[in-house]
C-alpha cells in the first residue's frame, strides 16, 4: 500500500457542461481534506481548479498552488491559498506539481489538463519517477481516451502491461482507494526504444 499524502490534481480552468464534474470536484476536495492529504494543483481560482481548492480549504485541508507568473491574473490567481508558487514557465509548474506530489488525478479537463496527463504517464512509463495515476471519469468523461489506449494497445504501439499505468474510477474516494493500493506494472530500465 503506497503512503500517498499529496496528490496533484490536473483539471479545467473552465466549469464544464454537466453539473457532475463540479460536483465531483466538491467530492474530491473534501475527501483529501477529510484523509488529511494535501492537494497540489495549478493555482488557479475559475473553472473545477478553484472549485476543488475551495471544497479542500473549506474543509480545514492544506492546498498547494503552482501557477505561471504569465497566468496569474488570466487564471486568477487563488487569493485563500496559503502555499502559492508563483513561476516562470509551464515547465517549471509541471516540474514543481510533479516534486510535490505522492499521485496524480486527472478530472475533466481540456488540452493543458491532457497534456499534464500524459506527460506524467510517459515519465512512469520511463521510470523517471513510480508514482500512480489516476483518473477521475465523472459521467465517463475519459471513456474515449481509454478507448484509444486500447486501441494503441491492440496496434501494437503500448505494451498491454501498460494499460496499468492508468487507474480509472467514477468515484473519488474508491479512486483514491485504488491509488493507494496500486501496484505499477514492472518497469524496465529503457536501454533501447523496444523496451519502451
């Protein structure tokens, strides 16, 4: 059982069409704080990002911001949380979520949320870092990306054992249950592209 007492959370700026996802957003914000686990995410106060720091800060959690300088006024820097990172680029936020997180979670989200994703899942892949991924699928928001990993999968272009990489849950707490027992597929120390 891993000991997970920060997770990085990637999600949408924006609130999303279907009231489930900020609902969920609540949901999760309460369980990290309720298991005292801290949420690391991107700083921002609009979309599901404020929506989630604001359920874990209004349930006495410890949040953690990273925000690029060149996005704290679009995004609207989150005013009520404490621990703010305030950086040059996206490099250096992804690098500075990564430092300080036991896990991740996507939520709903668009190209930057995605992008973080799969950034973060290549790295396991490559052994950079052994840390689990989890995806929260609010009313099966991530059931095409999951096809498509199947498809990589059945076209020879992810190894099957991979397809472990991503724990996938509709519900916040079974989801972070889930990460807490995850066991990552072995990883190979990549001496040539057909390890990969």
């Amino acid at each position: 059982m891993s000991e997970i007492n920060s997770i990085c959370v990637f999600c949408g700026s924006k609130a999303g069409c279907d009231p489930d996802y900020q609902q969920s957003a609540q949901e999760l914000g309460r369980l990290l704080a309720e298991r005292k686990i801290t949420l690391v995410y991107g700083g921002g106060s609009v979309g599901l990002m404020g929506i989630i720091a604001d359920a874990v800060l209004e349930a006495g959690g410890k949040v953690i911001g990273v925000i690029p300088r060149q996005l704290a006024t679009k995004e609207l820097l989150h005013p009520g949380v404490d621990e703010m990172h305030v950086v040059d680029d996206m490099h250096t936020r992804k690098a500075k979520m990564s430092e300080c997180s036991d896990a991740f979670i996507a939520m709903p989200g668009g190209f930057g949320t995605l992008e973080e994703l799969f950034e973060v899942v290549s790295w396991v892949q490559l052994g950079i870092y052994l840390k689990p991924i989890g995806l929260l699928n609010t009313s099966g928001f991530y059931d095409p990306l999951l096809n498509m990993v199947e498809h990589c999968i059945e076209t020879e272009f992810i190894k099957p054992k991979y397809r472990e990489l991503i724990i996938a849950d509709e519900t916040p707490a079974t989801l972070v249950d889930h990460l807490q027992r995850h066991q990552l597929p072995l990883i190979e120390k990549i001496l040539n592209p057909e390890q990969i």
